[in-house]
C-alpha cells in the first residue's frame, strides 16, 4: 500500500498543534491537527463513546491537504453530545451538534450520531434519519469511497470501501450501486461531479454510466442546491475540465440546456475568424478566464448562449448572429431566476453578458466609454475586461491587441475625471439663479449638456468658466 498515516499522537510540533504525516503517491507530507480536533477526539474518549473523523476531512488528510472542515460521527446520541460540548448548537433536521472551529468561525465542527438512511422520498431527503447502529453503517451511507473513510481517535484509517486506492486512482466512485444511490439522492451526481473538479479526478466508469442514465432525476432536486454545486465547480482549479464532464455526463442537457444547444452550431463564414462552433468557443473561452470569481465565469461560459437562436445564414455564406447579445442577455436572466442567483450575483452576470460587446474603437469619445462604465458598473470592470480576453483568446485570437490596451488606458484615464452630473462645480440652484429659471426639467437638461462639454473637455469643470457658458 503507497498511501499509509503514520501517526505521532505524542509529538506535539507546535503548542496547539498535533502533526499527522502521511505519504501519498510517494511523497511524504505532514498534515497538522488542530488542537480543537484534537480535544474533540480526546472528550468522547474520555466519556466512553466511540468518536471518528470523516468525510471530506479524512480525504484530504489522506491527500496531505489541510483541512478547516471538520466532521465527526459518534456513537452518542445529540443529547449525549451536548452534555459532552455544552456550547454546542443542536440543529434536529440532520441530528448535527455544532461546535465552534477556532481557526475558521465559518466552519464549525460537526459531531453527528451514526445514522443509517432509508425511504427516500423526493430523490434528496431520507422519509425518516435513523440512528445508525455503527460505524460500518454510517459509513456505508456516504456518497462515495473517497468521502466514506474514517479516522479514529488513534489515527488509524478505517476505510470498507477501498477509498485510499481509489484515491492514489483519482477516481470517483459510488458506495455501493450507483443506480440506487443516485436514486436514493440525485445532487449526489452533481457532487460527483464537482468533486471531481475539484480534485482533478475522474468519475469511475460504472458510476459515471449511472449519472448518465439517471441525469433527469436532478430536476427533483431544489435549485439552490444544484446552483450551490455548479459554483463551486466553476470556482475549482480547472473549470474548464469539471464543465466538460458536466456536459458529458447528461447533467448539462437537465440543467442548462440552453449551452447544450450552442454545439454544433456552426460560426464560420467566409472572411470571419472562427476557428470552433458557439459551444466549444464558450468552452474555450471559459478555459482562458482569468477571474477566479464564479459569477464571472459562469458569464464567460453563457456569454454567446442566444446564438443559436439568432443564426442566420446569408446567401452568399455569411453567417451571422445578429441582436445576439440581447437574447444572451434575456437568456442569462431566466438561468439566474431559475437556478435562484441572488440578486447581486444576478445584476453582475446580466451586466458582464449585456455589455460583453463593447467596442474598443479609438475614435470613442469620452461620453461612450464613460457610458460603458457606467452600464457595467465600475466594480465590475476588471471582470469585464477578464471576459472580453477570455473572448478573444477562446475565439482563437491574441490575448490582446493595441485598441484594448488603448482603450484600458483610457478607462483609466476616463475614471479620474468628473464622473457624474452631480461632480459638476456647479448645481441646479446656480442654473436658476443665473438664468432666472423655475425648478423643472429644463434645469437638468442644462446641467447635463454642460457635464458633455467637461467631459468631451469642450470646457473646465470651474465655477467661473461653467457660468459663463451658460450664458448666450
Ligand atoms: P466539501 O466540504 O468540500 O463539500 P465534503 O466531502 O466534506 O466536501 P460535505 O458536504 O461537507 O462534503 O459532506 C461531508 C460528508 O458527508 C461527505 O464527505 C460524505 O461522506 C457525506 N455526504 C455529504 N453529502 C452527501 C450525500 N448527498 N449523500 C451521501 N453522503 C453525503
Ligand atoms: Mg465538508
């Protein structure tokens, strides 16, 4: 066996830290315990139960990753529990006591009882949650090898389902049959798939085959859930790898059938630079994100999705796509309501693919590129410029070209002026005073017509100067 823990419970490295170390695919790593883990551990023991560390945690040990997500099982019931962590928070759905994590308050410990799941009823949540009578049997409720090993209090590793080789493997695999058990709970194909994402894994060939067969059941499945998944997917180290079995998996099709549609439609035309088909572009174009952030990414992914809906191909062999940016947009919109963005991530993502298309021309005035900050909003402005890249090189092309890096300099340079009616020297009561005008419409038109002459640098954004052209 290549993976193996060898475990130095009485070596202390630093005061609050115990050290694991452990060798995966050949290389030895140490792993450090924090010591509120370590307490937990030490506390059950003490009061005579049985206590473990599992899921995600134990796999990345295993991995020589640290880890702030900690989960335990045990054999104490949660009142048994709460007498052992009085601090602890009780939440009765899942029978999960939480502790605070000293390292990560957004991540507290979970100590749950051994459970055993049965009667599905909506393809997501067992009828009933039973106690479990062991360990064997919780663990034999965990959705995949990888995330069904534990560790006792001693650091050996507990592992029924051959979990460590599937991991020196990289392969996602369904404990037990995977038909029944994405049966049993259709987000487990989402996790599948993003957990392989996320750990540059594969999905074993058996359980791969079940995801495809039973891809529809994710339809059961609350929106926010497979949002939540399909995030962290996108925000994984290889996005690009995580939606491609996404896709080859048949949860594409279930979830966002509007991209399914974008393969195979074809863009080439004679003259035009089109070296893939609207699906692979977008792909691509994902491929070569820069953004880390999820909504940005998710925006490169969709940007060109109201394509195949605007194709058109002209007589003479010109295709083209004409108004597709606003069908994007609309697309993007329904996609945001159904899979419940909330609305900040909604407004970005709309944003990023509305304004997708802005010209870079180096004959724009000021006024044009101050209106595209103003459309996109200028917290989303380096994200947009991530997209417009990602655009381009996913189309085949350079990464940049001199009109973008004009236009970069002029976004800059377009920031440091006046940005609004309301940065003018002067405001609405100057206008009626100097003109002896009532308050109306009339007095913003002025104020506005004066902004596009500072702006297009016509005049200076002085008092003086500004009075003076408001006279005839
Ligand atoms: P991450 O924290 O990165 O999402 P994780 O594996 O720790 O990865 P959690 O959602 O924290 O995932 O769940 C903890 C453990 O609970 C998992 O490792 C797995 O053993 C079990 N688990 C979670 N969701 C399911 C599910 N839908 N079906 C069966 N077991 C599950
Ligand atoms: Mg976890």
């Amino acid at each position: 066996m290549i993976l193996r823990i060898i475990y130095q419970r009485s070596i202390q490295v630093k005061t609050s830290f115990y050290a694991l170390e452990c060798c995966y695919n050949g290389n030895t790593m140490k792993v450090e315990l924090p010591k509120s883990v370590q307490e937990i551990l030490d506390k059950f023991d003490k009061a005579g139960y049985e206590i473990y560390i599992v899921g995600g945690a134990v796999r990345d040990i295993i991995m020589g990753k640290i880890t702030n997500d900690w989960d335990f099982t045990t054999n104490a019931t949660p009142e048994q529990i709460l007498k052992i962590i009085p601090g602890g928070l009780y939440n009765n759905q899942f029978g999960t006591v939480f502790t605070d994590n000293p390292d990560d308050l957004q991540r507290p410990h979970e100590i749950t009882t051994f459970r055993k799941e049965e009667n599905y009823t909506d393809f997501r949540h067992p009828k009933k949650i039973t106690w479990g009578k062991n360990l064997e049997e919780d663990l034999s409720r965990r959705d995949f090898t990888i995330n069904s090993l534990a560790l006792d209090k001693e650091f050996k590793v507990i592992d029924l389902y051959k979990g460590q080789e599937d991991i020196k493997n990289k392969l996602i695999r369904a404990v037990g049959d995977p038909d029944a058990r994405f049966g049993e709970d259709a987000l487990r194909m989402m996790r599948a798939v993003r957990i392989a994402s996320e750990l540059g894994f594969l999905i074993e060939n058996k359980t791969f085959e079940a995801i495809k067969k039973n891809a529809p059941l994710i339809n059961k499945i609350a929106k926010e859930r497979v949002k939540e998944e399909f995030f962290k997917l996108l925000a994984s180290p290889n996005p690009y790898d995580g939606v491609v079995l996404f896709r080859n998996s048949g949860l594409m099709q279930e979830v966002l059938p509007e991209m399914e549609k974008c393969f195979g439609v074809e863009q080439k035309s004679p003259g035009r630079h089109h070296i893939y088909d609207v699906g692979n572009h977008l792909l691509m174009s994902l491929k070569f994100c820069k953004s880390a952030d999820p909504v940005t990414r998710f925006a490169t992914l969709i940007h060109d999705i109201g394509k195949p809906l605007t194709y058109k191909k002209l007589e003479n062999g010109t295709i083209t796509f004409y108004n597709h940016e606003m069908v994007s947009t609309k697309i993007a919109e329904n996609i945001a309501d159904r899979l419940r963005f909330s609305n900040k991530e909604k407004d970005k993502f709309i944003k990023l693919v509305r304004w997708h298309q802005f010209t870079v021309d180096e004959h724009q005035t000021d006024s044009a590129i101050r209106r595209i900050l103003r459309n996109v909003g200028l917290e989303n402005v380096e994200d947009m410029l991530a997209l417009r890249i990602a655009d381009r090189l996913g189309g085949g092309a350079r990464e940049t070209s001199w009109r973008l890096e004009e236009f970069k300099k002029r976004l800059i340079e377009v920031q440091k002026q006046p940005f609004t009616v309301r940065d003018l020297k002067i405001d609405g009561n100057d206008v009626m005073k100097e003109l002896n005008l009532k308050p109306g419409p009339e007095v913003g038109k002025i104020l506005n017509d004066l902004f596009d002459k500072v702006v297009e640098k016509k005049i200076e954004n002085e008092k003086k100067e500004l009075l003076a052209a408001l006279r005839p």
